[in-house]
C-alpha cells in the first residue's frame, strides 16, 4: 500500500448531521479523503454509512455539518451540485441501461451533439474506446447491450463514465459484490488505476479483503455516529470486526482522522 497522501483534504465532511422523523440516522460524523487516497466506510446495514455517502451525492440533503472541497466550502442540494464538484457515485446496482450498449451508457443523460443538434455517434464511440481502454484493454464489445456482459466488464462501464466526466472523487458501493474471484481482481486493478491518476475513493464494503486490499484508512459508523477512523495498516481485521460488532474502539493505536 501507497503512502497516503498529505495536505488538503481534497473531501472533507464536518459534523454532519441527518435525521429522518425521529431516527437519527447520522450523528456528527467528520470524514475526509485526500486525492489518491482510498478510504473504506464500513458498519452493519443500518449504521449510517450510505446515508452519509447520499448526502455527499446530493441524493439527501445534509441538515447541519459542512462539505469542504480542497478546503472551500461547498454547497450539495441535488446530485447534480454534487456531479458538478467532480463527485461521482458508483451504486451497488450499477444504475445501467440493460438494453443500451456500453457507448450509450457511457454517455447516458449527457450525450454528444453536432453542430446540427444530432447525436454524435462517431464522437462518443471514439471517446468511449479511449476511456475504456484506459481501464481495460481487452474490453472489446462496447456494442453489445450491457445485459450481455459480465459484471467486471459492467464495472468498467460504470467506473469509465465517472472518469470520463472528470471526477475527482468517487463514491464506490460495494464494487466486488456478487463478483467472481477473477473479475475482482479486474475491480481491484480498475481502483488501484484511478488512485495513481489521484482521484480520491470513498469505499463502502463489508467484504474485508477489499479493505485490506484497497484502503488506506479505514472508518466504521455504528448507530450513526463514527467509532473509530485508523490507517488500515495498523489495525487487525478482527479489531475491525469488534468495531463493527460491539462498536469497541482500537486503543493501542491512535486515530487517523487525517493522513500524517
């Protein structure tokens, strides 16, 4: 694992707070990422953790906190504010068109024009092999529906058209559920790619070889609050899972709330 990097958080969330009627479904959670950084968010169904991640996409609106990008404060009210910080997210479901091939997915809401205000077939197929062959060479059926291929390869979709769009930072919902060992692999080489190119990944994954695999740090909500953020090289798998489970801080080393 990298270094991780210093500086300016190129994310950071402060105090956030979200209550849905009476339920305090996140309760003064701060939580950063730096450009090039991977930090997991993990807890039990039920701890916070998406709903924090939705409120950083603008999928819900925060009621009190502070979204910082590269240390400006940033307002988020809709996904497309988000979106328009370099904010990206990756759902567990993908959120493609089974019918529509990997180019029209890529390019999906936010297509090409000519001059003549038609559909830049050519443009958007040329900007689409070049995308993903940054990700994946050997993906070839980019004209093929997206029901046709295999869940690395729907991966690749998804994960091209964050980056075609500039994002700094992505949001990863479980990215290697339901996925075979080898098109894991493929998701783990696509996440350790867009690292190096600096984009800041926020991971949300119950599956620890992914943690351990991918993160630099590592944080765990329980009950909408954060038990604790560390680097994930100083910490065990079964202090995780005590964090997890009975929400039980790590005591021998201190907290990574920001990169050394």
């Amino acid at each position: 694992m990298s270094a991780i990097p210093g500086g300016t958080p190129l994310i950071e969330m402060r105090d956030i707070h979200k209550a849905f009627g009476g339920v305090r479904a996140v309760e003064g959670v701060s939580l950063s990422v730096h450009a090039g950084e991977v930090v997991a968010l993990l807890g039990h169904n039920g701890a916070g953790k998406s709903t924090l991640m939705k409120m950083l996409a603008g999928a819900y609106p925060i009621d009190s906190g502070e979204v910082r990008l590269n240390g400006q404060a940033a307002k988020i009210a809709n996904p497309a504010d988000s979106q328009n910080l370099g904010i990206e997210t990756i759902y567990q479901t993908l959120a493609l068109a089974d019918n529509l091939d990997a180019v029209a997915n890529l390019f999906l809401g936010r297509e090409l024009m000519t001059r003549w205000g038609t559909l830049d077939d050519y443009a958007m197929e040329k900007a689409a092999r070049d995308v993903f062959h940054r990700l994946n060479p050997n993906f070839k059926n980019i004209r093929v529906p997206v029901r046709s291929l295999s869940g690395g390869q729907r991966q690749v979709v998804a994960i091209s058209r964050a980056l075609y769009f500039n994002a700094k930072a992505l949001i990863m919902d479980e990215p290697c559920a339901a996925l075979g060992p080898e098109e894991t692999r493929m998701v783990h080489d696509l996440v350790r790619k867009l690292k190096a190119q600096g984009v800041g990944i926020f991971l949300i994954s119950h599956d620890m070889p992914d943690v351990f695999g991918l993160s630099d740090r590592l944080s765990v909500m329980k009950n909408g609050k954060t038990v604790g953020t560390y680097r994930t090289a100083e910490v065990t798998e079964d202090e995780v899972l005590g964090m997890i489970i009975a929400g039980k801080k790590v005591t021998r080393v201190a907290e990574a709330f920001a990169p050394a």
